[in-house]
C-alpha cells in the first residue's frame, strides 16, 4: 500500500467513524475493501497519530471519545493562521 492509499484509507475510516458506520471490524474492512488485520493496522495508525478511537459492543461500531481532525495535505501559506510570518 501506498502512502496516498494509506491516507486515502485513513480518510475513509475517519469518514466512517463520523458518521457512526463502521460497524464491526469485519463490517469496515467490507466497507473499505481491506482486510481485517488492516483495519486494526489503520485503527492503531491513527491511534499513534493522536486520534482516541474506541470500540462500543452495544453498538458495534467504533467512535472517537474526543472530536478532532484529521489534515494531511498542502495549503496556500496565507490560509493559515500566521501564514506570512517566516517559521523555518
């Protein structure tokens, strides 16, 4: 997998999570076209880069116990907050 697949796939997950459809591990895999072992390599990926994700039994699904944003990519430097001042 490729770093863009794996962003892509991290997105969708993401995505997924948000809108409270996950369903089980199996059920995301079936959703994203993975495996189930890579579910849990992405669960646990993101858990890494600071998303708190767990798993609800009830519910069978998995949800964030604290909102945050996933945002990988390129931006104009003056869209960002303090985008002109010279960081480097």
């Amino acid at each position: 997998m490729t770093f863009l697949e794996k962003v892509q796939l991290i997105e969708r997950v993401d995505q997924l999570i948000r809108m409270k459809a996950t369903g089980s591990a199996r059920d995301l895999a079936d959703r994203t076209g993975v495996s189930r072992s890579t579910v849990y390599e992405i669960i646990e990926c993101m858990k890494a880069m600071g998303a708190e994700i767990e798993y609800c039994r009830i519910k069978k699904s998995f949800y964030y116990t604290e909102e945050k944003i996933f945002v990988i990519g390129f931006v104009s430097r003056r869209k960002v907050r303090g985008g002109d001042k010279k960081i480097y």
